[in-house]
C-alpha cells in the first residue's frame, strides 16, 4: 500500500500503469486512486475556486508551477488533490489545481487522487469546493466575485448575504453583494490583474460599466502602459467614455487617437507622461474650460507677479469671486506686494482679465 | 399622445368618499383596479408608474420655490397638487428628486382651498404667483381628476392671485368652459424638434402643444412659454429658431405673460439615473461645470451666447413680449437680455405685475 501522504513520483511513474483505478486507502471518506489526466477538461472545471488558476505566458504563473513542479520532483506529490470523477468518467477538480497542472507538467499520464465518486449534487461539490478553499485561503477579489455569481445560483440571495460574505471576508449587506458580483463579469483579461492585484476592484467598477467589452479591453490595456495613479485612471475612464458618447465614436478609436500616440511616444518619463495624456483627455472632455483656464493662465502671466503672489479666477469661472494669495516672510516683503497690488489695480491687462 | 391611465388606483382610506377628485377618478378611469389602503412612504417604491395614489396630503399645500443660492430667482410660489409624471423626460429632475415611480395625487382640495383662503385673507395687499408644475405636470391628470374645473374658478374669485397651469400636454378639454376671469395663465413648455423627439418620450409635440395653447387662446386665457430646459447641441441654433417660429405663427405675442428660458442644468445625483434609466441621451455628455448651487451648468459663456440668441429671436419676432431668465446671474442677464433685476424680490415685482395688470 502507498502512504497516501508521501507518493514518489518515481516508484509511480514505473507502477502507474497497474494502478490507475487501484484504491489506495480505503479508510478514507474519499478514498485515494490513480486517476487519467486524460479524463479532465481543463477549460470546464466548474468546482474549482481559485482565479487564476493558471495564468498562460505569464512570469508569475511559471514561478509558482516551477516551484511545485521542483517540490514534487524531490519530495513526491505529498497531498493528493481531490477530485470528483462522474458517471461518465469525467473528471473535476474540486481542490489541488495547481498540483494536479504541476503532475500535468511533469508529464504524468495520471496521479493520485482523493476521489469523490458517491452521487453527490453539483451544489453540495461546490459548497465542498468552497468549503475547503476557504480553510486553506483568502479568496481574492475576483474570487469573491466569482463565488458569489456561482452561489447566486445555487442558493437564495439572503443565504448568500447572511452565511456566505461573512466566510468571504464581506460586510453581510445587499449592496455589497451586488457590487462585488459586478465584477465576474469582467473579462479574463482583466480579471486577472484585479485578482493579482495589478488592477484596483474601484477600477474594475468603472471598466464594467464601459461597453462594449472590446471597449472595456481596450480601455484596461490603455491604462497597463503607463504608472498612472487611480485618479488618474478614474479621469481617464469618465473623460474617454463621455468623449465617446458625445462624439457617436467607439473608445477604441479614440485611445487609438494620434495625439495620443505622440504623447506615449514622446521623450516625457513615465509619470509626467501619464499627467500629460490625462490632462489631453481633460482638454478633449472640457475644451471650453480648457481653453479659459488658458487663457486665464496667459493674461496672468503678463502681469508678472511676484513670487508668492497668486491670482486665482472664479470657481470654474462661474460668475463669482477672484481670489489672490500673499504669503510674506516679514513687514518689508507684504509692503512690496501689497504695493504691487495697489499699482495692479489701475493696470489695464488685470483689468482685462477682470472685464473678461 | 394618449392619455395617461392607471392600471390600478390606491385610495387612502382617510379620504371621504365623496371627494370630487377621488369621484372623478374613478368615474374616468374605470377599468382600473382600485384598491383602499393607506401607504406608507417607504413602500411607495414598490408601486410602479401604472400606479396611482390617491392620497390626503399631510403638510402645507402652498410653499415657495426652493429657489437657489446666487442666482436670480422670480419667487415663484408652489401649490403642491401631486407629485410625479408619466411624460418620461430625460432630463426630468423628478427622477433624482422623488424615489418613487407612481402616480401621485392630493386628493383633500377642501383643505388645499381653505389654506389660500387663509393664505389670501392675511395678507391682502401681496400678490400671489402660484404654480402647480413644480413637482408634476400641472394638467397631465386633469383628464382623470377634473382639478381645474375647481382650481380656475376658485382663482377667478381671488383679487390678489394669478394661478399658473404649466404643462406640456395638450390635456386643455376641461379648460374649454370656465369662467377664467383672466387669472389663470396656462403654459407650455417648449423645445426645438429634436429635444422633444429624443428627450420628451412621452410628450405631445411642439405643434401640438402650440395648438392646444392656441385653443387656450381662443378661450380667452393668457398664456405663458417656457423655453427649459434649452439644450445645447450642434445644430440647436436652427431648431429653436423654428420653434421659436411656430410659437409666433401660431399665438399671437400680445396673449403672452411671460416667457421663460433656462438652459439646462441638473443635480450630480441625475447623472447616473440618465445613464442606467436613458442609454440613448447624449444630453449629459456635454461640457458641464459645478455652478454656484451645486448644479451642473453649461459654462457661463455658453449660457450668455445661448441666451443671447434666444432674446434675439424672440424679440425680433415679438418686441414686446416680456422674456426673463429662470435661475441666472445678473451677470448673465445683463449679457444676453441687456438688463438684470437687482434682486430676486425685483424680479418677482416684474413678474407679479405681469400677474396681475397684464
């Protein structure tokens, strides 16, 4: 008999062959066997609750399976993954993705396997699924999202609120749950980047309401290449967005927009080029105000003030005040510039900017 | 457009049965459901716009225009009838302002009456300028209810009172054969084609309101237009200039009061009740600031020119018609009308003396 908890992958790969089917330990609730790789579609695996659970292409997805694959080659496969294999012989997974992709990679043709096999309905695997993966991990926000879409069917929504988004880690509230599940629907793309914390969930609330979804990817993909802050990427969203309804154009055209490649383009670093496309989509969202801010900003600079002496214009030059701003190090230098605003007065570029 | 018909009726069993308006609507709508219970506000959101509840209004029928903080206002006075409408604007501020979609009607018009009675007795020499199209259109139920059969009458009595009916509807029958007296003005809200077709669903056109105003006319009322919200859009110059065309082809510029204009402007919450409600608008998406009052606003130099034309189309087809701004800067007013009140009690003066010498 193999001890279940310590399988060496070579005494296995020259037995597997006899042992595919074999049980291993029958003591056990869900007993042990060999099970065919063959036998699971790794696109339609509906128990597994880790996302991603395999990141193709990806630097970080080849370090953890290097890791297991590295792991599992000295030590064996120490945990066998659970696996529920239906009557038709079709394989899921239920837990244990990673080490069953890592066997995969090793080239194993099969692997040892707590098997569920026992008539148990899909609900019952998935709260099992669940269950297991909740004692084990802290689901991520796509997980949550993805969980609670999945149970949004399985169970009625005041269970989901009261039992389930305490175990997630969520304030148990009606909003919370429709907010979160938002978010599984998000493309792959970018729900990966929200689950490994690339992307902010606030920007995945924004994004998710952007449609079409090549719209959306477009958009992610935009943001991903430069270190824009999360205002910024907020801006960006509502301006190009807004910009694209007003215009009957599609966001993609729009990102794809010269002067927007000029600005990625040009010799600027990363931060300052991510002000500079952010105030261009100000500018195309705002050209009035853009244009008076400057304007504003021309008349000022003719009037030379002196250092730490702001001019201020009305609150987005809604009929109202002007504000100025002194600041003084002692009674010489607020005589100088209360001076300089005495002569400002009858200066005929302030009162211009005053007219105007 | 057809007129509005509930599928069922919710009657507050505080009203007495023999309330002319709750006789009234059932007697015009009888194929609704009519149910007697009392509901509370919090569950009004759970009816839906095919709901109409009729209710005994609790608070004070009459109250000022909540008016706003640094612009002009005329102090226009309220006299709250119901609440809501069916019309399904876009930009209609109703849908930030009330968290329900019924139908709602002030069913205890012997209460209303009696508090302007009481209003009217204590202070004689004010003149009052009261409107019902703050919170609903002021005739959208009238086929249902009858209320200007009570209201134009009773306003007809009133020596210091003018009654403004505004509306969009063409909802004018039950107007035809009353005694008037001239104190009621009765007023359309107007727009260019284009902002009636994408923004004003469930509104009447523009030539159509034009000819119920016009049969108004001929039944001796005065009239007054309001040109709010103006929408700004490319093209909008053309269009409004035809509606301003219709107008004038169609009334005749000596049975107007007033004519209002004011560009359109709403609160940060609407914004996204247009979005989820309206995917189709595109009204939002132009260039807005935060106003003064909070309010998203065209710049002011867009509102100056916008306003600007407007005065200038009107007055080159009617000199003398007395135009005014709705909620705007003396700044602006002095831009594009020429002049601006210097308070909002000047402008009320101006408007009241319309009210009542007209």
């Amino acid at each position: 008999m193999i001890n279940p908890h310590l399988i060496n992958p070579h005494q296995r790969s020259n037995n597997h062959k006899e042992s595919v089917g074999q049980k291993v330990n029958s003591n056990l609730l869900f007993p042990i066997r060999y099970v065919e790789i063959e036998k699971f579609d790794l696109k339609h695996q509906p128990y597994i609750i880790r996302y991603p659970f395999a990141i193709h292409g990806q630097e970080a997805a080849a370090v953890w399976l290097e890791e297991l694959i590295s792991s599992i080659r000295r030590f064996g496969l120490l945990s066998p993954p659970i696996v529920y294999v239906g009557k038709e012989e079709r394989g899921f997974i239920i837990h244990g993705v990673r080490r069953f992709l890592a066997c995969q990679a090793l080239g194993w043709t099969s692997l040892p396997c707590r098997v569920i096999s026992s008539d148990i309905a899909p609900s019952e695997l998935y709260q099992l699924s669940l269950s297991i993966f909740l004692s084990h991990h802290k689901p991520n926000v796509m997980e949550q999202a993805r969980i609670i879409q999945r149970l949004q069917t399985l169970l009625p929504q005041e269970v989901i609120i009261q039992e389930f988004l305490p175990r997630l880690g969520l304030s148990p509230q009606r909003k919370v749950l429709e907010r979160i599940s938002q978010l599984a629907g998000l493309e792959d793309e970018i729900a990966e980047h929200l689950a490994l914390g690339e992307t902010d969930p606030q920007l995945g609330w924004r994004l998710i309401k952007l449609t079409p979804s090549s719209a959306r990817l477009a958009m992610h993909r935009f943001l991903r290449k430069l270190p824009f802050t999360l205002s910024q990427q907020f801006e960006i969203v509502e301006y190009v967005q807004e910009i694209a309804h007003r215009e009957q154009r599609s966001v993609e055209d729009l990102l794809g927009a010269q002067a927007v490649l000029e600005l990625l383009a040009s010799d600027l670093d990363q931060r300052q080029k991510a002000n500079a496309v952010r105030l261009f989509w100000r500018s195309r969202r705002y050209p009035r105000l853009t244009a008076l801010e400057e304007e504003f900003n021309q008349q000022k600079k003719a009037l030379r003030l002196p250092e730490h002496l702001e001019l201020y214009p009305p609150h987005n030059f809604e009929h109202g005040s002007y504000k100025f701003e002194l600041k003084f190090a002692d009674l010489a230098e607020l005589r100088q510039k209360l001076e300089f605003l005495n002569n400002l007065i009858s200066c005929e570029k302030f009162k211009n900017i005053i007219k105007s | 457009m057809p007129l509005y018909l509930p599928k069922r009726i919710i009657i507050s069993p505080q009203l007495s049965s023999s309330s002319p308006l709750v006789e009234s609507i059932l007697r015009h709508a009888p194929c609704a459901q009519v149910e007697y219970r009392k509901i509370d506000q919090d569950c009004l959101h759970l009816l839906t716009a095919d709901d109409l509840v009729v209710t005994r209004h609790q608070g004070s029928f009459y109250k000022p225009c909540p008016g706003t903080q640094h612009y002009l206002c005329c102090q226009y006075k309220i006299l709250h009838i119901g609440a809501n409408c069916p019309l399904s604007c876009t930009y209609c501020i109703l849908q930030a302002y009330l968290d329900h979609p019924a139908m709602v009607v002030h069913a205890n018009v012997e209460e209303m009456l009696s508090e302007l009675d009481e209003l009217f007795f204590r202070f004689p020499s004010s003149f009052f300028r009261i409107g019902t199209g703050e919170l609903t259109d002021s005739l959208v139920l009238d086929h249902l209810t009858g209320l200007s059969t009570i209201l134009v009458p009773y306003f007809a009595a009133q020596k210091n009172a003018c009654l403004e009916l505004k509306t969009k509807t063409t909802n004018v029958g039950h107007l035809k054969d009353l005694d008037h007296r001239g104190k009621t003005i009765v007023a359309w809200s107007l727009n260019s084609a284009s902002v009636v077709c994408r923004e004003e669903l469930g509104a009447p056109s523009v030539e159509e309101r034009l000819l119920a105003a016009r049969a108004c006319q001929e039944w001796g009322y005065r009239l007054a237009f309001h040109f709010d919200p103006i929408i700004y859009y490319p093209g909008w110059e053309k269009e409004y200039q035809e509606t301003i065309e219709q107008l004038f082809s169609t009334i005749k510029p000596s049975r107007i009061a007033w004519i209002s204009l004011g560009c359109f402007r709403y609160l940060p919450r609407l914004k996204p009740i247009i979005q989820e409600k309206f995917h189709h608008s595109r009204i939002i998406y132009e260039e807005f600031i935060q106003g003064l009052d909070g309010k998203m606003r065209y710049l002011e130099i867009l509102r100056q020119q916008i306003y600007a034309n407007m005065v200038r189309w009107i007055r080159q087809r009617a000199p003398e018609c007395f135009l005014y701004l709705c909620m705007e800067s003396p700044k602006v007013w002095r831009n594009s009308v020429g002049f601006a009140p210097a308070s909002n009690q000047e402008l009320q003066s101006w408007l009241d003396h319309r009210g009542r010498n007209f």
